[in-house]
C-alpha cells in the first residue's frame, strides 16, 4: 500500500516555494529601479544610446538625473544619428551633456577621432569627452597587442582633446582592463562599469561608475544605464 503523503509536509513547502517566489519578484523588481544612495554620490546622471529609444529628458531631470553623456559615434564610420537633437533637447531641459566615442580597438585611432570630431561641436560647455572601450569580438576579431592600442589609443585622443578643449575620460570595462592595463600606463580619469558593486578593477580611484545598466525610468520606455560621479 502506498504511504499517504503528509499534509503538513505540503503545506511547509508551498510556503517555502510561495516565499521564494515572492523573494525572487522583490529582488527583480528592486533590479529594476536600484541606484546608489544620493547621499554617497550627490551627482547622478544617465549614459544613453539616443538611437535605441526616444527620451523624455525633462522626465529624466525630474528623475534626478544631472548629466546625461550621449553616445555620438562609434569606431571609424558609425555614427548615432538622432545625437544632434537629442544634445539639444537634454541642454533644454537643464542636463549638464558629454559626448562618448565607442572605440573600435582594431580601427585606426586618426580615422575614429574624425569620426567624433565630424559628430560633436567644438563646444567648452560640454562635459570632457569619454571613450569607452571593450573587447568586441564581432567587431574586432584579433584584438591589438597592448602597444599597438596603445599607440593608436594616443593618437586618438590628441586629436580628440585638441577639439574639445580638455582631458578626455577612458570608459574601461574589467575585461579590457585586464588585458590592457590602461588605467596603469595612460594618466587620464577612469570610467568604471559594473551592476551594483563598486568595483576596483581600475587599480587606482574612479572618477565616474555605471552603477546599473538596467534602471527603469518614466522617461524613456527601456533600462537606462545610470552614471554616478565619485565625490
């Protein structure tokens, strides 16, 4: 005869499942609206790909961000279309705006400064330019040795720093980080990307973090990665 299953037993675990599940939707849900504390970091701001979606900057001032830094151009040729009036629109609603170039380690670094340049005006209001750097493998299939980027990685930003008027920012994710060691051998303010954590890849203090790339926000309809500055 089959042994009759304990009531009691059942009910323990569909609590225990019920709590999970409860747990598992809270953790989701705070994932989705978590920032740093404004008491730690007083300046908060947005890093956006216009192109991806349209934004409410008046909604994103109003949600605390100060700045907002615009992705202009990417590698030699790509540019983001929608950069020049989305400048204008954030500059409207009150946002301090930086322009960031995404660099493509295997273009040539003269070819992706004019890329930039051609992108953002020469303009001593805006914030330092920022240049974010990864390994991509669909863009950059055999990524340069640690001199040739670097040498590259110079010749862009002269150029760049002679148009905007001041040092630019290196945006520097830990898996280029660890290959590269810019943060070490180029002396320019660090960028930092990691969800949640602080992070101390860099080795050295960060000046700006992307603490979340997936805060959502009534102005616009996707996750915005949302930027702190270290005080």
């Amino acid at each position: 005869m089959a042994k009759r299953k304990n009531p009691a037993l059942r009910r323990v675990l569909a609590a225990l499942l019920l709590a999970a599940l409860v747990g598992a939707g809270l953790l989701w849900w705070q994932s989705r609206v978590w920032r740093p504390d404004r008491q730690a970091f007083p300046v908060q701001g947005v890093w956006a790909d216009v192109h991806d979606a349209p934004i409410d900057w008046r909604l994103a001032k109003g949600d605390g961000a100060d700045f907002a830094y615009l992705t202009a151009s990417e590698g030699p040729d790509r540019r983001d279309d929608a950069f020049t009036e989305a400048l204008e629109q954030a500059k409207t609603a009150g946002l301090q705006l930086g322009a960031v170039h995404v660099y493509d380690l295997c273009a040539p670094g003269d070819r992706q400064a004019a890329n930039f340049v051609t992108m953002v005006p020469r303009d001593d209001a805006l914030l330092p330019p920022a240049v974010a750097l990864d390994i991509d493998q669909r863009s950059c299939p055999q990524p340069p040795t640690e001199a040739a980027l670097q040498s590259e990685l110079t010749t862009f930003l002269n150029q760049v720093e002679k148009h905007a008027g001041k040092p630019a920012i290196l945006m520097l994710t830990r898996g280029v980080e660890s290959r590269y060691h810019l943060a070490a051998v180029i002396d320019r303010n660090i960028w930092v990307r990691q969800d949640y954590l602080r992070p101390g890849y860099a080795g050295r203090p960060f000046v700006m973090w992307t603490a979340t790339d997936r805060y959502h926000s009534s102005a616009a309809p996707g996750p915005l990665r949302w930027v702190v500055v270290q005080p």
